[in-house]
C-alpha cells in the first residue's frame, strides 16, 4: 500500500497542475508517483482476483 504521504503529494501535484502548473521537475515527481501507484493497485487487484473461487450452482 502507498503511504499516506505519498497519496497526498499526489493529490497536491495534480491540484497544482490545475491551477499554476507544474515546473519539469514537478512533472517528473509526478509521472514517478504514478507509476508506483499504479504498480500498487494492479498487485494488489492482481492477488485479489488470484484469491476468489468460482462456485456454480448445481442445476438440476
């Protein structure tokens, strides 16, 4: 799980880009972040999806 900090620096960058832009370096913080918040949720929906089991029901 990405920190709490992390997430909010996220969120500070992207209402920063919104209103003034972001310098280069901003930028890069920036696609930096993302990307491992990107990584986090598709491990973390990765080993959600791996962990259900599929029941049918019986027809009869």
């Amino acid at each position: 799980m990405l920190s709490q900090a992390k997430l909010q620096r996220i969120n500070e960058l992207a209402r920063k880009k919104k209103t003034q832009g972001l310098t280069p370096s901003e930028a890069e913080e920036q696609r930096l972040l993302r990307e491992e918040y990107l990584a986090v949720f598709r491990k973390t929906f990765r080993d959600h999806l791996d962990r259900i089991t599929v029941v049918e029901a019986d027809h009869h």
